[in-house]
C-alpha cells in the first residue's frame, strides 16, 4: 500500500511542476478537438481535421506569442494542445 501511495504522490507531483500555462493549452486543444470532431461527424475520417485544426490553431498561437508579443516559441505548449485534441477525439468516441 506505501508503495501504491508513494507512486501516487510522484505522478501528482510531476503533474505539479507542470507550468499553468500548458494546462490551459490542454483545455483549449480539448474544447477545439471536441467541438471540430462533432461538426465533422458525418465525415468518414474526422479525427484528422479535428486534430489539423488544433495543430493548426497551436502553432498559430505561438508564431503570434513569438512574433508579435516576443515571447519564445514554446513547442511543449503545441505539444499539451495536440494531448488535449487526442483527449477531445476520444470523447467524441463516447
């Protein structure tokens, strides 16, 4: 049982020292997914544009952050986007 909750307390502290910042890119690549995926319904392959249009919107963002706002090009931020559109795809599946 100790090492069930020390395995616990590690993942959740991982999950912890995980920037805010990608936890809202998460979201929004979930929200953008799931929504893309139930207006692509009745297309045969909708899982792609649903997860192009959260590739596309991530990297979007990021060239707006690095060009217009100076901040650096940040790729673990495309990264938890496109999580988040994996999980959005799944629960279009439920």
């Amino acid at each position: 049982m100790k090492k069930f909750l020390d395995c616990v307390y590690r993942f959740f502290g991982r999950l912890a020292a995980i920037d805010s910042d990608k936890y809202l890119h998460l979201l929004v690549g979930l929200t953008v997914a799931f929504v893309l995926g139930r207006l692509f319904a009745n297309v045969e392959a909708w899982a792609c544009p649903a997860i192009v249009g959260v590739l596309l919107l991530m990297v979007a963002k990021e060239c707006v952050d690095y060009y217009l706002r100076k901040e650096q090009f940040d790729f673990k931020d495309i990264a938890a986007g496109l999580v988040g559109s994996v999980i959005g795809v799944l629960m279009c599946l439920l």
